[in-house]
C-alpha cells in the first residue's frame, strides 16, 4: 500500500512578520507586557498634558489677582489638572504596571482574561479622549473642580456639554478600571490555586 507523505509547512514569511512587529502588533495585541507598556506610554502623556495645566495655574497664583486667564478659565484648567492626575494618571500607572509584572511574579504565562485586559486598555484610552475633548465644545471643560461637588457641578452654574463629557468619560475610564481589577484579582487568585491543585 503506497503512502503519500505530507509536504512539511512552509516557513513564515520574515517580511510579514516583520510588518507585524510594529504599531499593528501592539493595536491588536492580547499579550500583558505590551498592553502594560501601552497603560504606561498614554498614562505618562496624560501627565504632561497636566503638568502642562499645573504650570498654567502655578502661573496665574504666582501673583494676586488674575493675570493670564479668567475666573471660569482658571476653574476648567483647575479642574482638569485633578482630574488629569488623579483619575487619568494616578490611577491607572499603577495599573500598567500591574499588567506588566504580576504575570511575570506569578510565572503566569498571561493574565486570566487577555481580550478583557486589550479592551480596558482601550476603553481607558477611548474615556481619556472623552474627557479631554470637553476642552473643545461650547461652554468649556468641566470646571467644578476634579471633585465634582453638586451643586457647582449641576446645570445652573455649568453651561455647555463639557461637565456631561467629563462625566461620560470618567464613567468609561471606572468600567476600564473594573475590568481591569476583576482580570488582575483572577489572575493572581488563579496562580495561587494552581500549585494546590496539581498536588491532589
């Protein structure tokens, strides 16, 4: 009985995986390194888009009085350094950090949940725009102060969308956080059951 042999797969292509190796691969990427770099490269340039904020208010309180800006400019530039560091950098360094390493601690090859981990990157990408583009609509950025206490921050002292896309924003980074405490939590509680289970 004559058998037919199988022709051995062709290599990959060094040029397509070359092509893939750059900004696509990390676009697209699921693995936890990468996505830690991308939580650290956005969360570092949302803390120079509010350092550059802190200097404008630094500025402005350098002398009595009001130089460079008016009240309700101040307020929005005010509000969007908080909201910037604290909520948008502050936050969410920890969590790139957190991505890249505690895989690594736990000898885990990948978090528990990789297409979780792309999108909370994502969505706290996509919650960051949203709050910056309130700088853009009519009536200006939020400018209540990053703590967003009623009644400043409700519609008779705020006019425009810029306190709504603040809110829609903040509210889109939170979910991101949420996915990304729920995959990390999962992960480390995973690893440490492994050893246990395999020693049944």
């Amino acid at each position: 009985m004559a058998t037919t042999q199988v022709p051995a797969p062709a290599p990959p292509d060094a040029s397509s995986q070359e092509a893939r190796a750059g900004l696509l691969d990390y676009l697209t990427t699921v693995d936890h390194k990468k996505i830690g770099i991308l939580y650290l490269y956005t969360a570092f340039g949302v803390f120079f888009a509010g350092g550059i904020l802190a200097m404008l208010v630094r500025a402005e309180l350098a002398e009595p009085g009001l130089q460079y800006m008016g009240q309700h400019t101040y307020n929005q530039v005010f509000t969007m350094h908080g909201t910037l560091m604290i909520f948008l950098f502050a936050a969410q360094v920890t969590t790139g950090l957190a991505n890249y390493f505690i895989p690594l601690h736990l000898g885990a090859a990948d978090v528990a949940f990789p297409r979780m981990n792309a999108a909370s990157y994502w969505l706290y990408l996509f919650g960051s725009l949203i709050v910056l583009s309130s700088f853009v609509v009519a009536g200006g950025s939020a400018a209540a102060g990053w703590t967003a206490y009623p009644p400043l921050s409700d519609a008779r002292y705020l006019q425009g969308t810029g306190m709504d896309l603040w809110i829609v924003g903040l509210l889109v980074v939170g979910i991101s956080g949420i996915l990304g405490s729920i995959n990390l939590l999962t992960t480390i509680f995973r690893a440490s059951r492994e050893p246990l289970a395999g020693g049944i």
